[in-house]
C-alpha cells in the first residue's frame, strides 16, 4: 500500500523528491501564493519552521495559481519573493493544481481529510494548512484564515513532533 511519502512531487527547481523526504519528521503542507491577502501568512510559516526545525518539522509550500491568479510568477519569481520578502528557508514545491481535473496526486489524498467541523473536500483558497504526521497520516487540516501560529496548528504540530 502507498502512502503520502511514496506521491512524487517536485520541488520549485524542478528536481524529483516525495514526502518521503521528510519521513520521520513532521510536515505541514501549505498552498501559498505570492499576491494574495493572505501572503503574510509566510511570516508565521518561517517562524514555526524556525521554531520546531529541529525537532523533526518542516513546512513545505506548495505555490498554486488556481485562486484569482494570485500566484502568476515562474518559478524563479516565486523563490525570489519568499527569500527577499520574507526569508522564507523552508521547501517549496513547483507550481501545482490543488483543485480540479488536473488536481495533484498529493491534494487528491489531502483532500479527503475533515477539518476541525468535519469537512472534507476541495481547498478552499490560499494558504490552507495540512498536518502530516512523522508516520505519513493526515493528522490535521486547517483553513486559510487560520494563522499559522494559532493555538489549534500549534498544537497540533507540538503533539506530533518526533521528537
């Protein structure tokens, strides 16, 4: 049986890597977008990169276009935002499709997790929030307005730290 480590992805440089990259950490899989009210989003993002790096945790951010255009860039352009403008030091994916026909394997996985009031189904917008535990479940979804630093994701990433 596959789980969410064995799905190829990408990164922005177009190099093959896998969830299973990161297996034994934890990992919150983030849609981002670079001109979006809720890029500054990012911020919250690179500190608990920063604040739980080394006890097994990674961000990884998927840039997506699928929300009003808001991630138009080239991969390059996209890099260069996160680094210049907010010192963005974790992974990020090439450009994918979160929603739709053409909807990633990962997201087609993600997707058929239930947030915090049992929904499941489509992303939403921007910036919405997976927590994928050391082991590969899906152990949380958060919406986009919720911050990244909210007690919910917090915690949530706090009690599934390998260690």
């Amino acid at each position: 049986m596959s789980t969410l480590h064995d799905i190829p992805l990408r990164t922005i440089d177009g190099s093959p890597t896998s969830l299973g990259e990161h297996r034994g950490s934890a990992v919150l899989v983030v849609n981002v977008a670079s001109k979006c009210g809720l890029t500054p989003q990012y911020e919250g993002l690179e500190r608990l990169q920063k604040r739980y790096a080394d006890r097994g945790f990674t961000v990884l951010g998927v840039p997506c276009n699928q929300f009003a255009g808001q991630e138009p860039g080239t991969a390059e352009e996209i890099q260069t935002f996160c680094s210049t403008t907010y010192g963005v030091s974790f992974p990020l994916l090439e450009k994918t499709d979160v929603n739709g026909a053409d909807r990633h394997p990962l997201y087609a996985e993600l997707t058929q997790a239930a947030d915090s009031k049992g929904e499941a189904g489509d992303i939403s917008w921007n910036f919405e929030k997976f927590l994928v535990s050391a082991d590969g479940e899906v152990v949380g979804r958060f919406r986009p307005q919720t911050e990244p630093e909210a007690q919910e994701v917090t915690g949530a990433i706090e009690a599934h730290l390998p260690r």
